[in-house]
C-alpha cells in the first residue's frame, strides 16, 4: 500500500517518519515549495512531486496523509474521498459543515477519514485517564488545565507571518483548543460551552486572539476550567489538576508526572513519564505519533474505520463546541 504525505512542512516531515519507523517503505511527499520537496527528499530517501495529479497518475498512492495547513484539509480530504482514498487529516479549526458533509458520505463506502487526536497517545493523557477510569479518586468535580508555548517559539527558523497560525482563523490559540479537547472530551464526555474570554495580551505580530479562557460544563456536572495559549516562555506550559469527592489528579510536564493522592493515602503516588524520542528542532516526542498513526494504518488496512479512535463526527462536535465558547466571548 502507497502512502503520499500531503505539506512536507515540519508536521508532514514527522509524518513521513512515522510511516517510516512503522516499516512502511511506499511513502511519497507532495508540496508546491521546492525547499520543502529537497530536504525531505535528501532526509528520507522519499519521492516528492510537486504536481498533485502527477502524483497520482506516477505514483498512485491508495493513502493520503494531509498535513497541511487547516484550510487546505477538507480540499485534500474531499480530493481523496472521490478517488476512493483514504486519509488522515491533521487536527483542524475551520470547515466544520465541510468534515459533516463527508462524514455522512463516507458511511456508505470502506474508505477510512481519520482527524488527528495525537493527545490521546500521549503518556500524560493516558495516565489521568486510567486514574479517572478505576475511580481513583473518586467522583470527578472539577478540572483546571492550562497549556501553551510561546508562539514565535514553535517554528524559529521562519517568520511568524508566514505561518499559518499567524492569521485570525487558523490562529495558534484557537487551533489549540479543539486540539486539547480530542483528549478531554474522551475522557470526560461531551463538552458545554459555558463561559469564554479570549484576548490578545502580547505585542506579537499577528492579528490572532493568543489566550482562550474557557469554561466548559461535562455530564455529571463536571465543571473543567481550561486555558490555552501561546504566550509560556521560556518553557511551555501545561498543568493539570483533577479534584474529585476523594482524591486530586495532578499531570504536569514541569515534573513530567503525573500523580494523585486520595482519602485512604498519606502520600501522594506519583508516575515519572517516558521522555521518548525527541528529534532536532522539535519539542514533542516521536511515539505518539508514531502510535496515532499505527491505528490509522491498521484501520485503513482492515478497512474499517472503527479501529481509529476519532471521526469526522467528533471532529464536527468539537468544533462546535468551539464556535459557541466564542459566540459568548467576554473581555
């Protein structure tokens, strides 16, 4: 089976190593910029075109993976479902009626659409989730959760305006927040849009809102106070705390742990998380994603797309979720 990675830029890149670390040796790279086409060609030993029907007609992938940016998804997802391609989709911000339209023509037909949901593989996330799941301590009542990274930090080797998260729609703080919560609604259920502030705090030049305050109701009545920007220097940023009715969750990546402590303990328990493998110039360990995209492979191989954790739909709900914590935007 042949995979064809959609933007060679530093996700498509990480990308093309995950098929790589899982064996794959079919993998080709599609993108418009020459620069991009040259290092992973010399990096990866991959084909690269820069024509997307040459591609195609030399190539002839059966897999996408589009990892360009969010306003380019849905035109590369609809391209593939109607050459009968299956595809993986980064997280995405925009075109939320679009990823409805194709979640409800996808079901008749055994092509997979996989939205991204890195988090999930993350060893932090899996670990509250298990503590939460075997009832550590006890009833969940609320979560305060903050995460972000100083936003010129992300890509220094190019200028922020040249970067899709410096423009209003596909900004870095909004792209954020559905990116955060693939990982907090399965864990906690559907998301109610509360309350919200966003604003932007910095001097940074980019038209973009770099902090979102929102307040999200859960079933239960699980209140979670989450916080996502992209102004944490030097260092990023992200903390949790879980209160329940006989215990606290605490992850954080200060200490890279997680640990919790309930009403039967006098100590707190504490999980030292797995470091992984970190390449040059990037922040976030290759093993999640090489986990993520393991799933997607075994799905699109089975034809089946219940073997991946996240659809269309969920993808369309979230968004949703995002559209109305905005709508109440105070400040």
């Amino acid at each position: 089976m042949k995979y064809l990675v959609i933007g060679l830029g530093s996700m498509g890149k990480r990308r093309v190593r995950n098929l790589q670390a899982l064996g794959i040796k079919d993998v080709a790279g599609f993108d418009t910029r020459s620069d991009r086409r040259l290092e992973s060609h010399e990096k990866y030993g991959i084909p690269v075109f820069d024509n997307l029907d040459s591609a195609l007609q030399v190539y002839g992938p059966q897999v996408f993976v589009v990892s360009t940016p969010p306003d380019l998804h849905m035109h590369y997802a609809y391209y593939a479902f109607e050459r009968g391609i299956s595809c993986f989709i980064e997280a995405s911000v925009v075109d939320a009626e679009k990823i409805k339209e194709l979640s409800e023509k996808i079901k008749s037909g055994h092509i997979v659409m996989a939205p991204s949901c890195t988090m999930r593989y993350f060893p932090g996330p899996k670990k509250v989730k298990e503590l939460i799941q075997t009832n550590a301590i006890g009833k969940v009542l609320n979560v305060n959760y903050q995460t972000g990274q100083y936003l010129p930090d992300w890509h220094p080797w190019e200028k922020m305006e040249d970067f899709y998260v410096s423009k209003r729609e596909t900004g870095a703080a909004r792209e954020i927040v559905p990116f955060e919560l693939t990982w907090l609604n399965d864990i906690f259920g559907a998301a109610k849009a509360a309350a919200c502030v966003k604003a932007k705090l910095t001097d940074m030049p980019a038209d973009i809102d770099d902090i979102y305050h929102c307040l999200l109701r859960y079933d239960d009545n699980v209140l979670v106070n989450l916080t996502v920007e992209v102004i944490s220097r030097p260092k990023s940023t992200r903390d949790m705390r879980v209160l329940g009715s006989e215990g606290a969750i605490v992850f954080s990546t200060d200490s890279n742990s997680v640990r919790y402590i309930n009403t039967s303990m006098e100590e707190w328990k504490e999980y030292k998380l797995d470091v992984g493998t970190v390449e040059s110039q990037y922040i976030n360990p290759e093993e999640p994603y090489i986990a993520e995209m393991k799933d997607f492979v075994a799905a699109v191989q089975a034809k089946d797309q219940s073997l991946y954790p996240n659809s269309l739909e969920d993808d369309y709900a979230i968004l949703q979720t995002l559209y109305a914590l905005e709508q109440m935007t105070r400040g």
